[in-house]
C-alpha cells in the first residue's frame, strides 16, 4: 500500500524540498531554527517516500526491464502530423538505476542538512542556507527521476544554479565570487555540448523521452548515420566532462571548496558531479552503439583518475585533497562505464557518495575545530581530541584507498575486473596505479592531521551531536555499502546493469593486486608523514623533483592557461567588438549624420536672407530663360522647360 | 455588441493622462495614483482578455470594427489572436511595473507620466490593431513621448541625452520611412490588383500573397529594413545601447522590453504574413544578420563597463534570435519567435528597472564602482540576479524553453549557422555573471552602507516581473499554447501560398 502509494507518487520526493524552498524564502526566514527544520524535515520525509519507492522497484525484477514510466505534458507545439511539432512531458522514469540513485540522494543529502544544523550556526545567512539547500535537493531528485532528456537538462542546469549559489554563499568574499562564476561558466561551456547534442537527438529522433530513444536508437539506422551518432554521442558527454569534473574541464571542482563544507560533501563529492556520470549511465543506449564514443569515455574517465590523483599528491589544503580525490574518483566512474560495466560505474558511485561525504564532513569538523586553519602540515594528533571525527575519517580512508571489507575496495576491485575483462590493459594499469596514488594522499592527509604530535597552538575539541551523528550514519555506510557487490554475493549486479547483467568470474589476482597497492600506499605514507617525525623524505623528495612538485602543486598549470585564454583572447575579442562598433559602426551613422549636417551647412551659403542676393539669384534666372528662348525658340526651349510657351 | 474590451485597454491610459492633466502638479502622490491605476485597469483586463481567448476556436477574437477612410479601405479595427495578445500582456506588465520603476521621479513628475501613458497607449495600440494603417498610426505616436522623456529625464553618460534621444528617435524615423514606402508601395499594389482598397492585414494579405515573386522580395526588404532597425537587427543596431544607456529607467523598460517588439511582431505578422514569397527570399540573410547580431553584441556587452551598455548590448544579441528563428519560418521557429520576445520583454525590463534602482541610490551605473550590494541590499540583488540568470537562458526561468525552441527550429534549418548563434549562451553566461559579480558581490563598499533596499511600491516591478519570470519558466505551455495557437494558422497560410506559387 505504501510501496504502491510511493511508487506512483515518486514526483513527491523533489516537490517535497523544492515547497520546503518556498516556505523558507517566502516565510520562515527570519526564523532561524523553523527554517532548519522545515528543510531537513522535509528531506527526511523526502528520503522515506523515496525508499518506499525503491523498496517496491528492488523486489521486482520486472522492472530491470521495463521501467515504470509515467508523464505529463509540459510542452506542445505545432500540430502533429500537420506541422513540425515538438512534444516535452515531464515525467518519472523509476528503475533500479534511478531508484537506487533517488534514494541514495535523499539519505546522504537527510544526514548531510543535518549536519549542516550544526555546522552553520551563527552564520547571517542561516535561512538561506537551508532555502538553496532544499532548492538543491529538489533540483537533483528531479534529475534523477527524469524520464525524459529535456526535463533531466532543466534539473541539470538548476543544480548548477545552486551550485553556483552556494560555492559563492560568502558572498564578500572575492574569492568565493570568483570560484562560483568559474563553476558556472565552466560547466556552461559544457553545456553548450551537451545542449548541442540534445538538439540534434531532438531532430534525428523526434523525442528526447529516454525510453523512446532506447528503441530509437537500437535502431538508428533508419534514422541516421554512424558518423552522426557518433557526433551525437560526444556532443552529449561534453556535458558530464564539465559537470563530473573530467579533464579539462576539471578546473572548476577544486575552486568550489570555497562553498561552506557541507556543500562540497552534498554538491560536490556525492550528488552534483556524478549527473554527469548519471546521464551517460541513463544514455548508456546511445554510448553502446558507438565503439569510438565507450573508447572516448573509458580513456577520459582514467587519464583523469590518475591525473588528478598526481595533483592531489602534493596539495596542502584539506578540501583541496579531497577534491582532487573527487576528480580522480570520477575519473574511476566513467572508466567503468566506458569499458562498458553500468553496474561497476554506478556502484563506485554508489560507495564514494557515503564515504566522500562522511571524508568531507569530517574535513569540516576539524575545520570547524581549528577556527578554518586548512592547511594539513599545520594540523596534528588531532584524533585524541575528536576521535568521533578522527576514526569515521579513517574509516573513510580505509574505504577509498580500497582496504577490504569497507566499500570502496569492493567497487574499486569491479572497476579493475571489469576493465581487464575488456582487454583495456593500459587503462588498466593506469587504475591500478592511481589506487596506489590514492593510498598514498589520502593517508599522508590522515597521519598529517590526525595522527603525530598535537600542535600547541591547536585547541581542538569536538563537534556537537548534530555534527558526529551524520559521520556516525555515513561511516557506517563506508563501511558497509560494499557488501551489496562482493564478488560471491553480487546482488548489485542483478539489479543494475546495461542490456544483460554480467558476472565476471572472480578475479583472485586483481583483488590481490588492489590490495597490495592499497596496502603499499598507506605504508610508504606511514614512513615518509608519521615515522619520520621530521618529514624529512618528504622534503628531500620535493627538493629533489623540484620542477615536477611545483608544476603538479601549481596543478599544471591549467587554470593559468585558461586565465590567460580569457583574459587575452575573449576579452581582447570583446573589446576589439566595441572598439569596432564604436567607430565603424557609430562612426557610419555618425558619419550619416554629420553628412546631412554639412550638407546643409553647405545649402545654407545661399539662404543668406538678403533680399538683393535672392533678387539676383531671380533676375539671373530670368536672363537665362530669356537667352535659352532666343537662341533656341521656343519649341525646343519649351522642352527644357516643360511646356512654357 | 459586446464589451469593448480591446479598445478599454486602449484608452485606460489615455484616460488616466486626461485626468492628470487636471491634477495639481504638487500633488505627488495622487499622480503616481491616477497613472498607476490607469495601467493597472489595462493589465487586468488583458489578463482578462488573455485567459479568456478561446484557443481552440482560435483566429481573431475581441474584434472591433469602425469603417474609416473608406476610400483608402482604412477601418479602426481592433482585434487579437495568439500573437497579439502576449504581447498586448507583455506591454501591460511592462507599463505597470514602470509605473512602479518611476515612483521616485521628482522632476516634473505629472508630465512624466502624461508622457508614460501616452507611450504606453501607443505601443499597446500596435499591437491590437488589425488594419496597416492604424498600425503606422500608432507606431508614429509611440516616437514623440519617447523623444521628450529621454531629452528631458535621460540622463548623460558615455554620450549625451540629447544625443541619444536624438539617435533613437531618428533610427525609429528612419526605420519607419523605409516602412512606409513598404507599405504604401504595398497598398497600392494590392488595390490594383484586386480593385477593393484594403488595408486590413487578412484582407491585404489574401491579396499581397498573389503578388509577383519579385515584388514581393523588393517590398519585403524594406520591411525588413525597417523593422529590422526597429528590433536592432545587426549592423543597424548602435542606437539601442547609447538609447537605453541615455533614456530613463521607464522608457529603457518599454523600450528594451516592448518597443523594439513592434518590430519583431512586424516582421511576423505583417512581413512574413503578407510576403511569404519574399521571406523565403530573404530567409538565409536574416539568418545570417541574426546570428552575426547574436555573437557580436554578445562580445560588446563582455567589454561593457555600464551596466545599462551591458543590458544593451545583450538586448541587441538576444533580438538576434528572434530575427533567426523569424527566419526559420517553420513553426516551431516562429513560436520561439514571439515566445522569445515576451521572455526577453520581460527578463530587460526587470533588468533596467533594477539598474534604475541602483543608479538612483549610489549615482553610479559604473561597474568598477561598485562591489558587495548583495549585503546592503539584497532584494535589489535577487531581482537583478533572477533577470540575470533568464537573461543567459536558465531552466525553470522564462526565456529557456523560447530559447531551446529557437534552437531546435533553426539548427533544423541552418545547421552549423545555429550553432554559431548557440555559442551565444556561453558569452551570454560569461558578461552576465561578471557584471552581477562585480556589481553585487565581493567585499561590501563601506560608502553605500547606509543604501536603504527597495521596498514598498519600489517592489512591484520585482513582484510582478519575476512572478512571470518563475511562473512562465516552469509552466511553458501557458504561454506557448496561446502562441502556437495564432502560428499555426499563419504558417498554415503562407505554406499554403508557398506551395501555390513554389517556393522561390
């Protein structure tokens, strides 16, 4: 009865927050604590609805096969049949895939509003935080339902509004403007792509609702070539390039850790960036028909894992790592899903969300500790003070440096298998070594911050209930949302896959390998950032690489490149635009202008008002009539002058 | 006979500048009263008249008929269909909030709004008229208020008032004359033809459409001449910046938002629906002026340091759309067309108003000037911020779904050209989030901490436009049912015609 109910109610679970939106801007603002309530209350009923859904979706496998779809019209224009006509529905499209994802978003985003409780206190804009929030989760669980691509483009572009609004929520400070205009128009060029490519699936398809391009598009021979899907297919993963984050337009994620903290645990590390793994998940149907566009997705999604991760090496910010560690774990996602594996992609996705946001909170209980000191080498010893925030961290850590039996090892591990499965052995490799890479940062961080000598200056103490129970929640599920996926009990797998479900055979040696590196990292951290109490490996390997630390602390240089492109080449454009109509443009009206102005300047010499000039002007003309009459006659003379006789 | 809805719309400013011709010119509060009212009786009856047109039966309703010039087939006739009557709303949100934007004028207030009504009442009138000649009758009446309120209560800046208004008013003039010749070469053509003067628009277009492939491309150029100048379509497009900069937050608001319409409502309804022989002709250039006006206003607006320049110049690369999907001439691009042009009526008009109120409190419109408003008045920063954001096209805001129809009917049609005019959206984002950055963000200047926020009557534009912004984001179809409703009979037509004489 529930289920039923919350299965065909699923377009509560966005409503819910987006009302808990309004009443807050509209209402409850200056009141504080009503205002927190109403967002997490409403989030929480949000989360229930949507488990009941995916309850009702999890215990019936028809639904792997046919969604339950249901829409309305949104949209109607010209007449169909009789004209070109366009149709857009709003609707719901809930299957394993989405419901996992609706609810995954809700429960994370539940703990993390809740946090946020504590974590904002004091702050001028308390209410508004919770109203962009709330605007937030309405915006994402509306993506994540989306039965059709247009509707899944409005949310997309709404939670980039919030993400926008949120990243500049200190809005004095410059830097926070800054980052927030860079998000924006970074993820704006992508979606130029992305738009591009929604365009063209329009007018090659007639639809953009997804079940129908499914069919479509298993067919697209009737509609067009290979070499326009192709097209198609990587207009549309321009949009997830800047949305998740990937090379090259990766730049913005790191700069977006200047929103307060829970934001970069909720937008950016567990919901936001993985839309844009979400969409290729959802248009896996468009990407599986095109060779080129998988190999283009794979080698993007692992060029940026280990890219990111080489950065992340040699950062000093605590938020910073762990964007970088975002960046990089992204880059793990699309792998997957461009060696083809949905159910690794989404379980990698499903893992990181809890803990790369219980990592992120933590982050920000500590920098709530510390009065916001972000620098890890300033940091120290730290988990005797705040050991619920210390060991939910390195739970976190153990999690994504992929120790068994926490979460990330288990998705990690159907990465690897499933992209040596597909003979991509340089990307593989390329995996296996950002695993090593992601050991190693992730606990140079740990043993910097937590663990060594305390720094005096530090009076550290621990956060409020409101803080530690969402890390409690989330460590939990670091610890245990693995287990849905382990090679011998893979339920994960059937439930969440693309066209038939898959099971690799068990892969002893990858898992031994992954553990191995795994292991090796945190070791060789352990020895250059906690036994060597000095750091002094670590110094002397920055010396000795100098040029290779400081252009992978400098992040190669990237921001630079794209600062210069767009300060010398867009502006220089913009400006020789101006200069152009200003001049050439304005100097032709102008011109016009002053023509007609002197012209009449001109004329004006023989308006003198004097009667004599204009008499002689007259007895002038009278002469020459009279000289043209004489010595013409008047026949001829009459023809000049139109019928004087 | 019915209740003559159309022309009560029509006179209710004109009445309410009648009265104030009577009040005292000291009694502040009771002219901003009268002429507030006067806008407000013409907003509620064409709500009125919008939720009551009866989309299904479609075609011309409200119709009012008083034979004129009989020799000339001129009839006072007032009628609306699916395209007239969003932009009869549009003039009426616009009219009333300006109203609202103009309540702190201080100099020669009863004149002022005199002035306001009067525009009002003629920009309105073009839009409900049904017969050509009354339609350039309103036209030339629209282009005295506009003159005397920039001169007047313009204000000087990078060129001066004078200037501008002299500017604006002679490109409307010349934009007009070449109209003229249009239609007058047009008329008499027609009445030739069928021996019957005509000057309504369906029965002059019945004829129009028999003439000659050629008359109708040369007859269609100078349409397009002048109401291409009227709507800034690229290269005749340099008065809008310098007229908006120059004019008066009220006018830059009737302009920007429903004024330069005329001409893209022209373009649609006359142009197109009486040439269609001569669009097809024309179609590729427009298309190409289109998308050149789109990209190159869109950089002139990024190297703009005054924020009305930056409204400007994205005014003229947002019309650049309108002229493309014009140019399309399927219906899904003639829909976007019209929907195109109330959103951005709406999304400049809000705009201007704001940047009225900013330069009304800080005397400043220079962007290096200003920093941090968001603290010191932050709804003047979130009306400005939502014009912004419809302004580079946001989902759930209403100039997207426009937009995202513009692109779909004209990435049909021109292909590669559509996507030049696309990239748009990314120039669009980058000059919009920077002005909003550096105007309203950042750290707070010390010098603007006693600036007291919009309230009271000062709310209304905020109120009003960006209820419409919202809700005709989220619920399309209120607009576009009623759209398509008046698109598809005239596409119908001219395809009809098309087919007859072949498309040329």
């Amino acid at each position: 009865m529930l289920v039923e109910f919350a299965m065909m109610h699923a377009w509560l679970v966005p409503l819910l927050p987006a009302l808990a939106f309004l009443v807050i801007v509209f209402l409850t603002r200056p009141f504080e604590k009503l205002s927190a309530i109403i967002a997490v209350g409403s989030m929480a009923i949000a989360c229930v609805i949507a488990s009941f859904a995916a309850y009702g979706i999890f215990t019936n496998h028809e639904y792997t096969k046919t969604p339950l779809v249901y829409a309305a019209k949104w949209l109607s224009l010209g007449m169909p049949g009789v004209t070109d006509s366009l149709m857009v529905h709003v609707g719901v499209q809930l299957d394993p895939v989405s419901a996992m994802m609706m609810f995954m978003v809700s429960f994370i985003s539940t703990f993390i509003f809740l946090y946020s409780v504590g974590y904002m206190k004091g702050d001028p804009g308390y209410s508004v935080f919770f109203a962009y929030l709330s605007l937030f989760g309405a915006s994402m669980l509306l993506l994540v339902i989306s039965s059709n691509l247009l509707q899944m483009f409005v949310a997309w572009e709404l939670v980039g509004l919030c993400s926008y609004l949120l990243i500049g929520f200190y809005t004095h400070k410059i830097s926070a403007r800054e980052a927030a205009k860079k998000a924006f128009v970074t993820c704006r060029v992508a979606d130029f792509g992305l738009l591009l490519g929604l365009l063209a699936l329009q007018i090659t398809f007639g639809t953009l609702n997804l079940v129908e391009l499914g069919e479509k598009i298993h067919n697209f021979q009737e509609y067009t070539s290979i070499g326009m899907l192709t097209l198609i297919a990587v207009l549309v993963f321009i949009g997830p390039i800047g949305k998740s984050g990937q090379f090259p337009l990766h730049v913005w994620l790191p700069d977006a850790m200047e929103g307060p903290t829970p934001v970069s645990a909720l937008i950016h590390a567990a919901t936001m960036v993985v839309a844009g793994v979400y969409l290729v998940g959802r248009t896996m149907f468009l990407f599986h028909e095109v060779e080129s566009a998988m190999q283009l997705v794979a080698v993007t999604g692992a060029f940026t894992a280990l890219f990111a991760a080489t950065i992340a090496l040699t950062q000093r910010e605590i938020k910073r790592i762990l964007a970088y560690s975002t960046v990089s774990q992204l880059g793990y996602m699309m792998l997957a899903l461009g060696v083809g594996s949905l159910t690794a992609g989404m379980f990698h996705m499903w893992t990181h969300a809890f803990f790369k946001a219980l990592m992120f909170l933590a982050a920000g209980s500590v920098l709530t500790a510390l009065h916001h000191k972000a620098d890890v080498w300033e940091m120290g010893g730290l988990i005797k003070k705040m050991p619920i925030t210390g060991w939910t961290f390195v739970i976190g850590g153990l999690a994504i440096a992929g120790i068994p039996p926490f979460a990330g090892f288990w998705s990690k591990d159907e990465i690897l298998v499933a992209t040596l499965a597909e003979g991509h052995y340089v990307l593989f490799a390329m995996a296996a070594f950002t695993a090593f890479l992601t050991a190693f940062y992730m606990w140079r961080m740990i043993f910097l911050v937590f663990f060594g000598d305390e720094k005096p200056e530090n009076h550290p103490q621990e956060s409020p209930w409101t803080m530690t129970v969402p890390l409690i929640v989330l460590a939990v599920g670091a610890i245990g949302a693995g287990w849905f996926g382990t090679p011998w009990y893979n339920v994960w797998a059937e439930w969440i896959y693309f066209g038939e479900p898959h099971h690799g055979p068990i892969n002893y040696g990858a898992m031994l390998l992954s553990i191995v590196l795994a292991g090796s990292g945190i070791y060789l951290a352990y020895t250059m950032y906690l036994k060597d109490a000095q750091k002094k490996r670590a110094r002397k390997l920055a010396e000795w690489f100098g040029p290779v630390y400081r252009m992978l602390y400098n992040k190669y240089y990237i921001d630079e490149l794209y600062l210069w492109f767009n300060h010398a080449l867009v502006d220089g454009t913009a400006r020789l635009f101006y200069l152009f109509d200003l001049y050439v443009v304005d100097g032709l009206v102008n011109g016009i202008g002053t023509f007609t102005k002197s012209s009449g300047d001109g004329l004006r010499v023989f308006q003198t008002g004097r009667l004599q000039n204009y008499a002689l002007i007259f007895f002038l003309g009278v002469l020459a009539v009279a000289v043209l009459v004489t010595f013409t006659g008047p026949s001829a003379a009459s023809l000049v002058l139109g019928g004087v006789k | 006979m019915d209740f003559p809805i159309l022309l009560t719309i029509l006179l209710a400013p004109i009445a309410a500048a009648l009265i104030l011709v009577f009040v005292p010119k000291e009694e502040n509060l009771t002219i901003r009263s009268v002429a507030a009212a006067g806008t407000f009786v013409s907003l509620a009856l064409s709500l009125y008249a919008y939720f009551t047109y009866d989309q299904s039966v479609g075609g011309l309703q409200f119709a009012m008929q008083i034979p004129w010039i009989q020799d000339l087939g001129v009839t006072f006739f007032l009628a609306a269909d699916g395209i007239s009557l969003p932009m009869l709303l549009l003039t009426n949100l616009i009219g009333f909030s300006a109203v609202f934007a103009s309540w702190n004028i201080n100099s020669r207030p009863r004149e002022f709004f005199i002035l306001l009504l009067l525009l009002i009442a003629g920009v309105m009138g073009t839009f409900i008229a049904h017969d050509l000649f009354i339609f350039l009758l309103f036209y030339e009446v629209v282009v005295i208020p506009i003159y005397i309120m920039v001169v007047i209560w313009g204000s000087s800046k990078r060129v001066t008032k004078e200037y501008a208004g002299m500017k604006l008013t002679i490109y409307l003039l010349i934009g007009s004359a070449f109209l003229l010749v249009g239609v007058i070469a047009l008329f008499v053509k027609t009445s030739a033809m069928s021996g019957v003067p005509d000057m309504s628009f369906t029965g002059m277009a019945v004829v129009a459409r028999q003439l000659s492939g050629f008359d109708q491309i040369w007859l269609f150029g100078l349409m397009l001449l002048g109401f291409g100048s009227l709507i800034s379509m690229w290269p005749f497009h340099s008065w809008s910046p310098d007229g908006y900069a120059g004019a008066p937050t009220a006018v830059s608001m009737i302009h920007a938002g429903v004024l330069k319409k005329i001409g893209g409502y022209g373009l649609v309804k006359i142009a197109v629906f009486m040439l269609p022989a001569g669009a097809a002709f024309w179609a590729p250039y427009m298309a190409v002026l289109g998308v050149a006006g789109v990209a190159y206003a869109a950089m002139g607006a990024l190297a703009q340091k005054d924020l009305k320049y930056v409204v400007g110049y994205s005014s003229v690369s947002h019309m650049g759309y309108v002229i493309l999907a014009v140019a399309c001439l399927n219906v899904i691009g003639l829909n976007g067309a019209v929907a195109n042009m109330f959103a951005h009526g709406v999304m400049a008009a809000l705009f201007f108003s704001m940047i009225g109120f900013i330069y009304e409190k800080t005397h400043t419109r220079w962007i290096p000037d200003m920093g941090g408003l968001a603290r010191q008045t932050p709804r003047l920063a979130v009306g400005f911020m939502m014009a912004a954001m419809a302004s580079l096209g946001l989902p759930g805001l209403i100039s997207f779904i426009p937009e995202f129809t513009i692109f779909i009917g004209a990435f049909d049609v021109y292909g590669g050209l559509a996507v030049v005019g696309i990239a748009g959206i990314i120039i669009t984002a980058l000059y919009v989030l920077r002005a909003g950055a550096n105007t309203l963000f950042g750290p707070p200047r010390p010098e603007y901490n006693h600036l007291k926020d919009i309230r009271g009557p000062e709310m209304v534009p905020l109120i009003v436009l960006g209820t419409v912004l919202v809700v005709g984001g989220l619920l399309p179809s209120l607009l576009f049912d009623m759209i398509n409703s008046g698109v598809v009979p005239l596409h119908a037509a001219i395809s009809d015609a098309l087919q007859l004489g072949g498309k040329f």
